[in-house]
C-alpha cells in the first residue's frame, strides 16, 4: 500500500495543474478557517470560555482533516479511500451554490482584512514634509478603493456563485448607471476633482489649507476621492467636496514665511529700532532652539508704513512648512523685550478729539465725605500720600520695568496654527 502510495503521489505531483489546484484548496482552506473563527469570536459573549476553546480546536481539525481529503482527491490517491471519497464528497459539494457563495464570503473576509493590515503597516515618518503628507493621504485613498473592490467582486461572485448570469446583469447594471450618472453630475465632478487633487498633489492629510478664499480653513484630517474634511482651530471638522473647491490656499506647501512686524512710535529713534529688530532676527536664526527651522537668513525689510499710530517696521524669515506659527510667537516675546530694554516704545492707539471752536468747560465735582473720628480706620489718608508721589519714586516718571531673560522663553510656543488663519 506505502509503495502504490507514493507511486500515485509522485505521478501526480509531477503536473502544475496539481500544485495550482493544492495552492488553490490550500488559500480556500484558510480562508474557511479564518471565517470560522471570526464567528466563533463574536459567540465569546454568549458561550462558555471552554466550549469557545473545544469549538476552535474542533473547526481547525475539520479544516484541516478536508484540505487533506481534497489534496488526495486532487492527486488521485486512491490508495487512501477514506480521504480520497472524503474529498471527491467534498469537491461535489463545493460545485453546489451553497458552498460556493460561502467560499466567496471567506476569501473576502480575508482580502479585507490584508487590506487593512497592510494598510496600518505603512507609517509615515513623524517630520512633516511632502513625502509624509502624500504617504498619509494615499494610504487612506488606496485602502478605502481596494476595499470596495472587494465588495463590488465579491458580491459579483455571488451573484454568479447563485446561479444568476452576471453578464447580463452588469449590463443592465451599466445603462441603469449611466442614467443615474446624469443626475449624480456632482458626484462625477467630486471623483474626477479628488483624482486631480491626488495626481498634482495639490495638498494632503496635515496640510493646513484655506478653500475658496478664506470661506473655510483648517488643517486637513482626511481627504479621498469625494470629499476633503478640515478640522478648525475650535475643533470643528469641515466635509467639502472636491468638486466644490474653486481655490485652495496651501500654508504648508514646500516652505512657509513669518512675516515680523513690529510698530514704533514716532517719536522713537528709527535707526536703533532697526538695529535692535536686525538683533532680535540674527538672534533667533542662531538660536539652537530655533535654528533649523529656519530655511534662509532673516531678510530685514525696513520700514514699510507710516501708520496713523506709528511706524512699522517688518522682516520676513523663509522657514519650514507649519513653523511659521511657533516661531512668530517667539519673535513677539522677544522683540517686547528688546524694545523695552532698549527704551523705545511700541505706540498704543491714540486718538485727537476735536469739540469745536467754542470754549469747553471741565467742572470736577468731588463727593462731600462725612466727617469721622481722628484715628478711625475709614479716616482719609494723610496728605502726603495724595499728593501724586508713589512711595520710592519721583514724579512724572514711569516705573522701570523689571528685567526680562529675551533667549529663554518660560514656555515653548505651539506650533498650532494662529486663530486669525481660520476664516470659518
């Protein structure tokens, strides 16, 4: 019998049909098991942990004892006649409907879930760059067509599987569709804008965008062939279709620039407000901290406006994408510090109210005060403490401001966008 054996079994397995057929059977097997144990996991609620775990053991013997049956049937080793009737039982009952459809089912719960595995495999890069924004917007464009790929063929293959012509069916389907199409234009406009959106990279997932000219912005969380949804800085997420995007704004595309203002009054001496904005601009671009943001050197512009309430002085800074908005908040802190120190001040709004040409009289009326006991504690303050001089200083002079460390910051700014930036 050993020697009829493997006289059968080398015969068979010398053709490729028989590796194609044990490849095939060996696929449709795991797939059978795996779609067993996905139903037994959701009976864990409702069934003994013991008679879950005997129920396991008991499915994977069936499958594997029935790809044994089928792989002898298929190399025609008669010389085991349980297997081999096993088996040919098996095949016969695989050509019915029934087994067929189930076979479908199996192999597409499978597919799905090697989509998604696959898909939570690749992981972008923490830094943000365009390679990470285009790794993070296809992967959630692939595994969402591949997964309906999977259904549309896996409910084409049941349809055929129950005896249906699918042929004729997916024709009908067609011209059904292509009346539907013309009352879902907008649907067609929304693939067909997401494809070109995808193709020209035009933005991606962690682009902080403004659509339609300051209508809406925010950062964008998802994006696929339909729709791109954006998060605003108060956490609401925006759905826009493709095909209703006119004009996209992109802040983070390649490179981003802080452009650095500050005002001065027009009193201030104009030469060292520059040079201490040049310092503070040099100073940041050296920073450790801050350094390898920073793209270009500080580019110092000078002044460029005269402004009813000062002079404005402005320098640009070439950084990296989503940078800009951290390190224009440091630049804030640290040029207040350095006008300060340096004595020149930053003008506050100041208005000139014109009554006319007639005389304007100003009348101060003070509130009779009852007289009290000397020595009560509600009795007036003495004299000298209402005569206009702050205990310790002189008048007419300001406080000094207390000394500020400019290069150490006693927080680290955010890198979130600024609130001005949402137009929603």
């Amino acid at each position: 019998m050993l020697e009829q054996l493997t006289e059968q079994f080398l015969q068979s397995i010398q053709t490729p049909r028989a590796w194609v057929g044990l490849a095939v059977t060996l696929v449709v097997a795991y797939a059978l098991y795996r779609f067993g144990r996905t139903l037994l996991r959701s009976l864990e609620r409702h069934l003994p942990a013991r008679l879950v775990w005997g129920l396991k053991w008991v499915w994977l013997l069936l499958v594997g004892v029935g790809w044994l049956a089928v792989a002898a049937h298929l190399l025609q080793l008669s010389a085991l006649p349980f297997l081999y009737e096993y088996g040919q039982g098996i095949a016969a009952w695989f050509g019915h409907s029934a087994a067929q459809t189930l076979v479908v089912v199996a192999i597409a719960l499978i597919a799905w879930n090697l989509v998604g595995a696959l898909a939570h495999r690749i992981v972008p890069d923490d830094e943000f760059n365009r390679r990470t924004v285009r790794v993070q917007t296809l992967k959630g464009v692939i595994e969402s067509t591949l997964k309906v790929a999977i259904v549309i063929i896996s409910v084409i293959a049941v349809i055929q599987s129950l005896g249906v012509n699918a042929t004729s069916l997916l024709a009908g389907v067609s011209v059904l569709g292509l009346a539907v199409s013309f009352g879902a234009q907008s649907l067609v406009k929304d693939l067909f804008s997401g494809f070109f959106i995808l193709l020209e990279d035009q933005y991606g997932v962690g682009d902080v965008i403004t659509v339609n000219t300051g209508l809406l912005s925010g950062n964008v969380e998802k994006l696929n062939l339909r729709m791109t949804a954006l998060r605003g800085l108060d956490g609401t997420l925006h759905i826009i279709p493709n095909g209703q995007i006119n004009t996209v704004s992109v802040s983070s595309k390649d490179w981003s620039r802080v452009v650095a203002t500050v005002d001065v009054t027009y009193s201030a001496n104009l030469n060292d407000a520059l040079r201490v904005l040049k310092a503070v601009s040099d100073e940041l671009a050296a920073d450790p901290e801050w350094k390898h943001f920073f793209l270009d050197a500080p580019d110092i512009q000078g002044v460029t406006q005269l402004a009813p309430d000062g002079v404005t002085l402005r320098a640009l800074f070439k950084v990296q994408p989503k940078s800009q908005y951290a390190i224009g908040r440091e630049f804030n802190r640290r040029i207040k510090i350095a006008m300060d120190q340096a004595g020149i001040s930053i003008p506050s709004p100041q208005r000139h109210l014109n009554f006319g040409d007639g005389p304007v009289e100003i009348r101060l009326v003070r509130d009779p005060v009852p007289a009290r006991a000397p020595g009560s504690p509600d009795s007036p303050a003495p004299a000298a403490a209402t005569s206009g001089h702050a205990p310790g200083l002189d008048a007419g002079k300001a406080a000094p401001l207390p000394e500020q460390e400019r290069t150490q910051a006693p927080i680290t700014p955010s890198m979130t966008r600024d609130a001005e930036d949402d137009r929603s």
